[in-house]
C-alpha cells in the first residue's frame, strides 16, 4: 500500500510543481513529462526508503 501512495503522491506534487513553474515562466503545462518525472520521483523515494534508510529498531 505505502508503493501506491508513494506513487500517486509523486505524480500529484510533480504534476503541480510543473504546472507552477510553467504559469511562473509564461509557458504552457505538459501533462506527458511531469507524469514521467512523478514516476521517476516515485521510483526514487521508494529506492530511499527502502534501501538506503536503516531503521534504527532493526539493528
């Protein structure tokens, strides 16, 4: 369930942050590469998350 909301959060601020960025410069919100970017960010976290952040209870 925490891979579902990792994903679906990414996609959400990554699309919002793209949408800002593009009305703060003046151009226009591509829907395509700020959805690749959410899942990129996605894959990411959950790679931080899993792998490299040790739990301190676990040692």
């Amino acid at each position: 369930m925490r891979y579902l909301w990792a994903i679906i959060w990414g996609f959400l601020l990554s699309n919002m942050m793209f949408y800002v960025l593009a009305s703060m410069q003046g151009g226009h919100f591509e829907f395509g590469p700020a959805s690749l970017f959410g899942v990129i960010l996605a894959v990411a976290a959950m790679v931080v998350g899993e792998g490299l952040i040790s739990d301190t209870a676990e040692q």
